[in-house]
C-alpha cells in the first residue's frame, strides 16, 4: 500500500491499531468503500425460504 493510502486510513482505526498493521486487502477495500458513501453492506432475509445471509445494498 502507498505510504498516503496508510496515512488515509489513519483516522478510521482504532488506537490499539497501526496503518501498517491492517492487511493489504482490508486497507484497499476501506479506501475503495469510501468513494461510494450510499453503499452498505447488510443483513437481509428476501423472503422466508432462503436463509438470511449477507449483501451489498445500494
């Protein structure tokens, strides 16, 4: 990761938490996440024959 993408991360860790300590991965999702404010990950249940599970709802 960029040393300005750790630097942008910063503010939204707890203080137990170094940038350099979250993982690639997690870092480069925050920062994507960011650009899309609307977006929201949720629990949801469409209907009562499917399990309730996980998605992105917009």
């Amino acid at each position: 990761m960029h040393p300005d993408d750790l630097a942008a991360i910063a503010p939204a860790l707890p203080d137990y938490l170094k940038p350099a300590d979250v993982p690639l991965a997690v870092g480069l999702a925050w920062l994507l996440w960011r650009e899309l404010p609307g977006l929201r990950y949720v629990r949801f249940c469409p209907d009562e024959f499917t399990r309730p599970g996980w998605g992105f709802s917009g």
